[in-house]
C-alpha cells in the first residue's frame, strides 16, 4: 500500500510528500504498514539532514578519514533499509502461514 495513494494523486502532493514517495520508492519501501510508515517518515526526515551535512563536508574539503566514516555510516544505512524491507516481507509471510495453519 502506498503512503500518499495512487500515482494519480500525484498532482496533488506537497513537496515534502513527493521527496517521501521518492524515498519509499528508492528503498523500496511501499509495502510497510501504516506504524511503519510513520517511522520512516522521521528516519527519512533526518536522513535528508544528513545528506545536507554530507555534502557540506565534501565542499569543505574534509579529512579523507573523516569522507570515509560518513560514506561507511551511509552504507550501513543502505543496509539497514534492505533488511527492514526484508524482514517485513518475511513478516508478511509468517502472518500468512498462521493465518493458513
């Protein structure tokens, strides 16, 4: 289920709910519930923070190791949003098996 509806409500999106649609559909993320949905909305909220800060640091020229820290930290990251969209499937699919046993 989508956050903001079908793509046909696309027009009437703020820009903040499109950059969230775009986020969703970047992590692929569209099939969370809706307690999920409103975590992420505040993860993501502060991840796009973050990516203001990175590219201050990469204008600033800063240390290489420090470059590196925050490049690792955002693969973690990327990681992270693989396995949450992984264990909701998987979560999905233990509701099925209860709901069929």
């Amino acid at each position: 289920m989508g956050l903001f509806g079908s793509k046909d409500d696309d027009k009437k999106m703020t820009k903040d709910e499109k950059q969230m649609q775009k986020f969703m559909e970047k992590y692929q993320l569209e099939d969370l519930d809706e307690k999920d949905l409103q975590v992420l909305k505040r993860v993501a909220n502060d991840l796009v923070g973050n990516g203001l800060f990175k590219m201050g640091m990469a204008l600033s020229f800063a240390k290489a190791e420090e470059q590196a820290k925050v490049t690792y930290l955002s693969a973690i990251v990327e990681q992270n949003w693989m396995m949450i969209r992984q264990l909701g499937r998987l979560n999905k699919n233990i509701e099925k098996l209860n709901k069929n046993g």
